[in-house]
C-alpha cells in the first residue's frame, strides 16, 4: 500500500520532472551531475513537503530550490579546489546527446551548428550562460529568472543582453552565424 506522503509528492512533483531535469542539464552541463543534482532536489523536497503542498505554483519553487542546491554545490567545490577529469571532456556530453538529438532528421549541419552553439555557451561566465539558457531554451520569463536567482530584474536584463551579445559575437567570428540579416 502505497504512504500518502509518497502519493502526494509524487502527484505536485512528477509533473514539472523533465523541467526540472532539464534545468539541471543546463546548470551543470553534465549528465551524471545533473542526475545527481536532480536527485539531490528530490531528495531535499521530500523534506519540505508540508511547505510544498501549500505552494500554488510547485514547478518555480523547485526551480529555485534547485538552483539554490547548484550554487551550494558550487561554492563547496570552489573550496575544495579538487582537479578531477571534468565529464564535460568526455566524448558523448553535449547538447547533441541530449534526448532526442539521435532522431535520424537532424543532419550533419545541424548537429554541428548545435555542437558550435555548445562550444560558444562553454565560452561564456557562469551568470551568462545561465541567464541565456534559462530564457532561451527554457522558456523562462524575467521574473521567473529573477525570482530563481535572487538577482534584481536589472541586473537579469543586462546579463541577457550582455549574453546574447557575445554569443553572437562568438558565433560570428566561427562562421556559424552571419552579421548579414539577408543571410
């Protein structure tokens, strides 16, 4: 027989699962640490359940948990100063490999054109890459982002802009992307 609580958290959190997962990809730009990451959210929201039904809106409130549990976890890290083999090295970790990039109709230009993509996101500040791929693949709005940050809407705003400007940039010093708007 299934406990209650079980029943409950499942029903407020399973919805907002491949949200939450895909955040948590974006966060950490690893597979096995976005699992852990993802895992860890659940493990911690388990814990706060009697806070977590009395929440209209589940999917921001875990959002921000995560995104909370992502920079303890980085300033842990920063602290530690430990040199492992980063798993964003290994073949097989970027966003060509995420769900659903195995489909046959993406070609050979586009998979490099995402693959250019990833590499100009990798070349971008911690706060940008995050703010540009909360907007931009996510769907986030800017006061979602500001919420889930704690950052002030400015200060949201002038990191999107700052982003998207030197992805651009970067994209158009490869080749991948044209100034020109005819192209």
């Amino acid at each position: 027989m299934a406990n209650p609580s079980d029943t409950a958290f499942e029903k407020l959190v399973r919805p907002h699962f491949e949200r939450l997962y895909r955040l948590a990809w974006r966060l950490t730009s690893q597979k096995a640490e976005a699992e852990d990451l993802f895992q860890e959210l659940l493990i911690k929201a388990y814990g706060k359940l009697d806070d977590l039904v009395r929440i209209d809106a589940p999917g921001p409130w875990l959002a921000r948990m995560m995104y909370n549990l992502f920079i303890d976890e980085r300033r842990r890290y920063a602290r530690r100063r430990l040199r492992t083999v980063d798993e964003g090295d290994l073949a097989g970790q970027g966003l060509a490999d995420l769900p659903g990039a195995d489909r046959p109709d993406w070609d050979h230009a586009r998979r490099e054109r995402i693959q250019a993509l990833d590499a100009a996101l990798s070349k971008l500040s911690d706060e940008h890459r995050l703010v540009v791929l909360l907007h931009d693949t996510e769907g986030y709005k800017l006061d979602e982002i500001q919420e889930l940050t704690g950052l002030p809407i400015g200060t949201v705003k002038s990191r999107l802009h700052r982003a998207r400007a030197r992805l651009r940039e970067i994209l158009t010093e490869n080749g991948t992307f044209s100034a020109d708007p005819s192209c």
